[in-house]
C-alpha cells in the first residue's frame, strides 16, 4: 500500500469535509472536453510528483487548448471518501488510487472503475509491467487481485526496506547489519548506549510494516498467497504470524522501538529520523525523495537483512472512474507516464520506475535503489502489504499493533485479527 507520511496525507483532516460535503451534494455535471481533472497525493519533491508534473507539462504541450485541473488530495482523504466520490457526479478524470483486494479490488467489484483491458492490451503497457507488478493492476469479479481484468496502472513500484544513518553507526561503533542476527546485535549496541534503534510510527503503517516483515521471515510464497490470494486457508495464529507478532512485542519491551512512538504519525517517524534522532528507519521507497533532500547527515538504504521477502509491488494505480467525462485524455495521460523520458526521471528523482532505462539512472543511490527492487522482483519476494485482502483492515491493523505495544497478548491479537480477516474474505 502507498502510505501516509508523504506531506500531503496531512491534508487529509482540513479537506476531508468539504470534500465529502461535495460529494454528498452531487454537483452539477463537471463534463469539459478541454480539461482533464486529475487527482493525486504525491508531494510536489517526491520522485512522483516531479516525474508527474513533469508529465502534466507535456500533456498539455501535446494536447493543445486542454489543461490538466490538477487537484492535491490527501492519502486518508482519498482512502476513506473514494467510493462516495466516485459514485457522484464530481469524480475526477483520472486518480492515483491504492492498490489490493481492500482498495482497488474493492472499487472495482462496486462498479466504480473503467475496465481498462482494451487500452492495456491497444497501448502496450502490458508488456512494460512484469508479472508480479500487474498482479496488483488486474481483479476478478469478486475483487481479488491478480484477475483477469485491468482496473489500474501503475507507472512506478515500491518496496519496504531500512534507511540507515551512517553517521550515528559510526559515532557509536556499531556495525552495519547485512543479517538479521547482525541487526539484532547492533540494536543491542544502540540500546546499550542509551539510543533507540528504530523510528516508529504506531499510528500508522510502519508498526504493522515490523510485523509482517519479522513474520515474513518466517514464511513463504505459498503463505503470501494463500493469506493475499485467497489460494488457501490463511491461519492468522499461525507460527509465522506467531512469531512476527510476538517478536515486534519483544522488540518494543527491549527498546529497539519506542513504547512511546504507539501514538505517533507516519510523518512524525519520518521526520524524526531525517533529523538525525534515530540510526533507523523501516518504511518504504515513498521516502527516499524526501530523505535525499531533507537528511543533514551521511546515509543509506538496505534490504531487510537476511529476508527471503519484503512488502512491496507495483506503485498505487492510475484509475479511471466508471464516470470519467473525458476517458481518452485520461489514457493519454497514463500514455505519458509510461514514456522514457518520464521514467527516467522519476528513476533519478529517486522512486522506483517500472520502464525506465537503466543507462539514464545516474545517481547512485536511486540506482541501487532500483537494482534492490529488481533483484526482489526477479526472486519473487514481493509479498504486498499486510492490510491488503480484505476491506477495512488497514485501521484493524492499526490498532493491532497499537495492542501490541501496549501490552496485549499476541495470541489476542491475531486471534482478533483472524476473525476480522475471515469475515472480509470473498464467499
């Protein structure tokens, strides 16, 4: 899933109401055959809205007399009000929406969505996105990913991985992990000198981003895709999920993650690690742009050491409303996206492209960014997101791993979550 904490999530509480207020109104017909209305949550000095406002200019360079209407929403807002929007006469042309059965899947089995199989198939793009990339673009009838129609396209790709500051590593004399026992040590290092390892975020994604990650390494594909797919029976108290849980409530215990952090926001974590306070943080490519541009101090990424998987996919979607009024610009601007020349520099902006090419990445960093990916994706060891299968379960997650650093029991936890889980799965 594409997260808040990118800046423009902290937009979601002043337009959430007149937003929904718009919406429930219905509104007058907004039909313009020369404008394109163009909705995203991407913060201006991310890698995608300089490669997307990059792409808007030739849009409308291309396409004489019509001009994109772009308007700033927020992660939540759109994740909470997209049904009711799309469902009035106020949809926009085109938005990013976030990806997985609880989302796009969920939109698509409503009826809110264009099928975009035809455009797919006519443009080519099915043919720039791999396999376990466009998984997360295509729904069957009941909304489960990796179906046989296209709902969505997404022009990047993401993956959680460790921001690490090399500074405070080198100030304490503690090594850099390439293994999951090495991380454990060097936290033991960081802990014993007073400094607490990881930033964290318990109101948001990343407390669930540790859980899933530690009961990944437990786990494998089949486990994935039962648990994402639907492919068999997902067993939420299972040793894997067991030791995920259990593990992140140990973690919180020993100081490796603030007890205190249980009430924080993605965007606080985020900037208390650019600030220099933490030597980690744990959370998504959505941030390197930031952290290039804001981070004072001498830094890296890394995989989570030692993993045989991580959370990660293709980026959050273009979608087209069943309702959009001008569905052809709307193509057209995806078209755009996909180019090379709006790749690459997404690419050297620091996201992660999905037609880039490789020659035109030149900073070196966003170019081991981009390798690390492709090496995931080559090995299979995209695992999605925890909230992903089934509707809801974003905040359920939220609130697990708030349980879990306040002290609940993981076997209460997971059993919650298990019947939240087995009451959302398709019948």
């Amino acid at each position: 899933m594409n997260r808040p904490g990118r800046g423009t999530a902290l937009l979601a509480a002043l337009a959430a109401g007149s937003l929904a207020l718009t919406a429930c109104g219905g509104g007058d017909d907004q039909s313009n055959p020369n404008e394109l209305r163009l909705w995203h949550y991407e913060a201006p000095d991310s890698a995608m809205g300089v490669a997307w406002n990059q792409a808007i200019k030739e849009f409308e360079q291309t396409h004489p007399g019509v001009k994109v209407k772009f308007e700033e929403k927020g992660f939540e807002q759109i994740q909470k009000t997209a049904p009711m929007v799309l469902n009035s006469n106020d949809a926009p042309d085109i938005l990013e929406y976030n990806k997985g059965n609880a989302t796009a899947g969920l939109l698509s089995k409503q009826g809110l969505l264009d099928d975009m199989s035809a455009e797919v198939a006519k443009r080519g793009w099915d043919k720039m996105l791999s396999p376990n990339i466009a998984a997360t673009s295509k729904y069957d009838a009941k909304g489960t990913m990796g179906g046989d129609k296209w709902f969505g396209i997404p022009n990047y790709a993401e993956y959680t991985l460790i921001y690490y500051n090399k500074d405070l590593f080198d100030k304490h004399g503690v090594k850099v992990p390439t293994s999951y026992d090495e991380l454990v040590r060097a936290m033991d290092q960081f802990v014993a000198k007073g400094v607490t390892p990881f930033t964290n975020a318990g109101a948001e994604v990343m407390a669930q981003h540790f859980i899933y990650q530690l009961a990944l390494d437990k786990a494998d594909q089949s486990w994935v895709e039962a648990y994402q797919r639907y492919t068999g029976k997902a067993n939420l108290t299972d040793p894997a999920w067991t030791a995920g849980a259990t593990t992140f409530a140990d973690w919180v215990k020993k100081g490796y993650v603030a007890k205190s952090s249980v009430s924080l926001k993605a965007e606080d974590a985020g900037v208390a690690f650019m600030q220099g306070k933490f030597p980690m943080m744990f959370s998504g490519t959505w941030w390197f742009g930031r952290v290039v541009k804001e981070a004072k101090f001498d830094w890296d990424t890394m995989v989570w050491p030692g993993g045989k998987m991580t959370a990660g996919s293709g980026g959050n979607l273009w979608v087209v409303p069943k309702g959009s009024k001008n569905k052809k610009l709307a193509y057209d601007f995806i078209d755009i996206t996909m180019k090379k020349n709006i790749q690459n520099a997404l690419g050297n902006a620091g996201g992660v492209p999905v037609a880039a090419d490789p020659a035109a990445i030149t900073e070196p960093k966003a170019k081991k960014l981009i390798e690390n990916f492709d090496d995931l994706a080559r090995n299979n060891a995209l695992a999605f997101y925890p909230d992903w299968p089934v509707p809801g379960f974003y905040d359920k997650w939220v609130s697990a791993g708030q349980k879990l650093m306040n002290g609940s029991s993981p076997g209460s936890v997971l059993g919650d979550l298990q019947k939240d889980y087995d009451s959302g799965v398709p019948k």
